[in-house]
C-alpha cells in the first residue's frame, strides 16, 4: 500500500512507481545516516511504531519499502548494489519442472535435424514456461542427458507455483508429443529453495537451489517414458 492507496499495488503498477519516484531521488529529504547499512535483525526494525523513513540503513529508496515483494521492484534501485544483493537472496517457496530431452542425449552438431528440433524443443517448452507465470532456468547437457529446466514463483509472490508447475508440465509433455520425441520424461517439485545471485558481481548467475530442485531431477530420471513424475507435495496442493 502506497500514498493511502485502498488496494495493493500490481507488479507492473509497482514498477512504474519505483521509475517515477527514482528519478525524483535527488529532490527527496535524506535522512541522516540513512545510507548506512544495518543489521536486518536490529531491534530498530522490530518495532512496530518505527517508520521505515527513520529505520533508513538499507541503502533503498524509502519509498520501495512498501513494495519489496517482488523481484522486479527491487531491481529499479540499481544504485545501491550491496542492499539490492542482501534483498534479492532468499528462501523462497518454488516450484522446480525438469524435462529429460533423452532423444537429444547424444546429439551430434552436424545433424542438422535434431540440432533443428532441439532448437524446436527449447522454444515450444520456453513458450509454455512463460505462458504458465515461470521463467526458463537453464537447458543443458550434464550427467542426466539434456535437460530442460523451469522455476515457478522464484520471480513473484503473486503465483500458485504448485498449480502453474503442473498446468506447464501437461502442456509440456503433449507438446513433446507432437513435436515426435520418442524419448522424454518429466519430473516437478515444490519447497523451499534459495533464490538469488551467486558469484562474482561480473559473472553472477541468479540461481535457484535446494533440495526440491534435486528431488525434481530424481522424479524426471524416474519417471516412465514419455510420462511425467510429480512430489506429494505438488500431488496434494494441485
């Protein structure tokens, strides 16, 4: 809630608020130590009478105070690069969809058509990702063959990820189908996963990490052919 307004503010309202209000950063009263970093756990910030003008020491804009909860916010402030990190990691309850593209294993780069229809795969299941609220993680080659992989709800609180995961893999392996893989598996999971940047600032990755994504990648080497694996978890929230 922002300026008395009645209603939360949507992503995309909020976004648009933090652009117009940063370029207004200069003329703004800047409280004194304001920039200073602080402990998250200061017993300043647990008292419910403090205001966030006076709590200040993120090194963020005051007014995205009242709108830190989704990543594209968070990202508007680029001028205070050691808060921006210290915000943007966290646990976080994701939803994990991994895709074993095994007909594309052993590819060679000289077969034009499964270089043709690998380019296909990843276009068609990076299409249903973001159509179902996800974002595409990677799709590589490791030790399980070639592997797609997609998030729900490491970029927005404003998700189911459970049900969006599970919409997505339907879509998925019926699009697989049709596209005429003989050989695909899928496997989707959900819990509680880091989220955020790892490594050096000119190399930093965002990644998604924990337990659950491991669980995702043991269903999908599970699950039967051209069929996809599910956790309890997502079985009973979808």
């Amino acid at each position: 809630y922002i300026d008395g307004e009645s209603s939360p503010l949507t992503e995309i309202e909020g976004v648009q608020y933090m652009r117009q209000n940063c370029e207004k950063r200069s003329d703004e009263l800047i409280l004194e130590g304001q920039d200073d970093v602080m402990p998250r756990d200061s017993a300043l910030l647990l008292d419910p009478d403090l205001s966030v003008e006076s709590a200040g020491g993120f090194g963020v804009n005051a007014h995205a105070m009242a709108y830190l909860g989704t990543l594209a916010a968070r990202r508007c402030d680029q001028g205070s690069q050691n808060a921006m990190s210290m915000l943007l990691n966290e646990l976080r309850p994701v939803a994990i969809v991994f895709v074993g593209l095994h007909d594309l294993d052993d590819i060679d780069p000289r077969d034009s058509t499964l270089l043709q229809l690998m380019n296909e795969a990843f276009k068609t299941l990076s299409r249903i990702t973001h159509a179902c609220n996800g974002a595409v993680r990677d799709m590589l080659f490791d030790d399980k063959g070639c592997v797609f992989i997609s998030v729900f709800g490491a970029h927005s609180h404003e998700v189911n990820p459970c049900f969006d995961a599970t919409v997505s893999a339907m879509r998925m392996e019926s699009a697989l189908k049709d596209l005429k893989l003989n050989r695909f598996s899928l496997g989707v999971s959900f819990g509680e996963c880091f989220c955020g940047e790892v490594g050096p600032s000119m190399r930093s990755d965002y990644v998604v990490m924990g337990p659950e994504v491991n669980l995702a990648a043991r269903l999908m080497g599970k699950a039967p052919n051209r069929s996809t694996l599910v956790s309890k978890c997502i079985f009973t929230r979808s």
